[in-house]
C-alpha cells in the first residue's frame, strides 16, 4: 500500500519537473492563471467594432475613484499583479493589455504610435463605462507615456493620473538603454534591440538593465520566458520601431503641459532604460505634481518596489481625497 502511494504521489511530481524542464513557458502561464484567481483578478473581454480589448478586473465601482492600469512595453496586464496584491480587495481595478499585446487585438492595420493607443485605450473605456465617473489613470514606461497623453487629450475622463517611469520625454542624461541603442544605429544592429531577447542570456542581460534589485533567476525559467515572447518578437521590433520614431518619441513632453489633473510621478533613482531626470521635466511642467524617487530601484518599479509603489498611490489618492473634502467645508 505505502509502495503504491508513494508511486502514486511521485507522479504529480514527475510531472511537475518534466514540465518544468520541457515546457517552462507552460508553467509561466499557469502562475500567472494561479496568481490571479488567489487575488482575485477576473479576466473579461470588450469589443469595439470588431476590437476586441482584454481585461482583468476585481471589485465594482464604488465612492472611490476606479483605478485603471496601462502596462509597458511587450508586458501584459498581469504585470500589476504585485502592486494589486498590496491594494485593498474594495478598490475597483482594472488592468488591460494595451493595444496589440497579449489577448487585445493585434493588427497590421492598426495605429501604435502614442496617441493612436490613447485613442484605443479611450474606445475600451467607453467600452467598459469606465468613465461615468472620472477615474485614477496608472501607467508604466509605454503604458505611462500613453496615460500621460490620455489625460492631455480626454482631461474630463480622469480625476487624477500616476505616472511610473514613464516613457515619451527628453533627457538632458543619456541612459545605458539610450547609449546601446545609439551604438546598434552607428553599427546598423538594429535589429539586436535589448528590450527584445531571443535568447536566455539576452533575457538575463534585459533583466539587468531594467531592475536594479539583482534576481536570481533559474535558466529554465529564463528559457520560459523567451519562449512565451518569442512568438510576438516581430510585433514588438515594429511596435518599438513606431513608438521610438518622431511621431512618438517625446509625445509626454508634448502633451504634458495640457494636463491638468493631479499628478504623481514615481521614478526609480537608478533607471538604466529611462534617466531620472525626466520626473523633474514633469514636476517643473504639470501643476499640481508630487514627485517621489526610489533609492536603489531601476526601471522595473512594479517589479522591484509593489508593496512601496501600492502605498504610494494609496496615499496620494487619499491626499485627494482630503482636500477635496476640505474644499467642500470651505
């Protein structure tokens, strides 16, 4: 009987490294599936046309404003995964794929410079009726270029607007990321971007210019993440190739003097892919801005600081909060 439950137990087992050495972009998935049920997370779709957005949400829109999250560049929405565990489960959240990525619609015909996405991302909040009441608009690097240019473009949508390291300004300093895509141009590599790994050694090297925090990551797991990317890494050089062009480039700093929400602006101190400097180039240009630096934190915010990154936004959102309701007693 013990032999026979031993056999039986040692089954599962031996599935689970088989899959884990054969198939570990498989077990990728299937964490990010587990992760989402045990937060709560519920993943739904939105058509417009014949569009179609995907989304995970939890809660319903209540007295607090919703908070909707763009992610960045060749990421998904479950990169919010880390900052929604530390977010209090009555907070209605909702985190899509932006436009082209993951299970939004992908097309050749499609507009993926800067402002076509904010126009994609404005038809899938009237998709949802997420703006029947103004909401908090969240972006990171891509994601908060396009966020910042939403809340230039569609002011009456939002209450207030975070932007993480976000994408779309001019740097007085030049970046790691910014002097190895200069040194592929002179050489006409281009093609080698390093935000775009076919390999898991290029994949270690993407993972060090991003976050500042050194992870151990096991090559297998590294081999499951190439795998899962390599499939849409021809969409992603086109993608790259659109927002980096001069349509696209610098469209935040063009845009950042129409937004008129409250701003919060969170940047890690030793950001490899996007200089810090671009979070004074914001504070010096929107209004009412709070600006917050992260000590040893790179670009990889989300990642590398979720519980510091979800207090933070907490608490500028009660600061709102606050004031408004001094403003009402006044």
């Amino acid at each position: 009987m013990f032999v026979i439950a031993g056999g039986t137990l040692a089954i599962p087992i031996l599935a689970f490294v088989a899959s884990f050495l054969l198939w570990p972009s498989a077990l990728i998935r299937i964490y990010y599936w587990y992760w989402r049920r045990a937060l709560g997370m519920q993943v739904r779709y939105a058509n417009y046309d014949d569009y179609q957005f995907c989304y995970s949400y939890r809660g319903r829109p209540g007295y607090r404003p919703s908070i909707l999250m763009l992610h960045g560049f060749s990421a998904h929405k479950d990169m919010w995964l880390s900052i929604v565990k530390f977010l209090p489960k009555n907070l209605h959240l909702v985190c899509v794929d932006m436009p082209g990525h993951e299970g939004t619609t992908r097309s050749a015909l499609d507009d993926y410079s800067i402002s076509g996405q904010a126009k994609r991302i404005h038809q899938f909040v009237e998709c949802i009726k997420l703006n029947r009441r103004p909401f908090h608009l969240v972006g990171t690097s891509m994601g908060g270029n396009v966020a910042g240019v939403y809340a230039a473009q569609y002011p009456e949508d939002i209450c207030s607007l975070t932007l993480i390291c976000p994408a779309g300004l001019p740097s007085t300093t030049d970046s790691k990321f910014i002097k190895q895509l200069r040194e592929l141009q002179e050489s006409e590599r281009i093609d080698r971007i390093p935000l775009i790994p076919s390999t898991p050694e290029e994949m270690a090297d993407m993972l060090k210019l991003c976050s500042y925090v050194r992870f151990k990551v096991p090559q297998q797991i590294l081999q499951g993440l190439v795998d899962v990317r390599i499939p849409h890494n021809d969409f992603y050089r086109k993608l790259f190739l659109e927002i980096a062009d001069e349509k696209s480039r610098h469209s935040l700093h063009e845009n950042m003097s129409k937004i008129k929400a409250p701003t919060q602006v969170i940047w890690g101190r030793q950001d490899q892919v996007l200089d810090v400097s671009g979070a004074s180039v914001l504070a010096s240009a929107i209004p009412d801005c709070h600006m917050y630096i992260l000590e040893n934190c790179g670009h990889s915010v989300v990642v590398e600081r979720p519980r510091k990154t979800a207090n933070l936004i907490l608490e500028f959102l009660a600061l709102l909060h606050s004031t408004d309701n001094n403003k009402k007693q006044a």
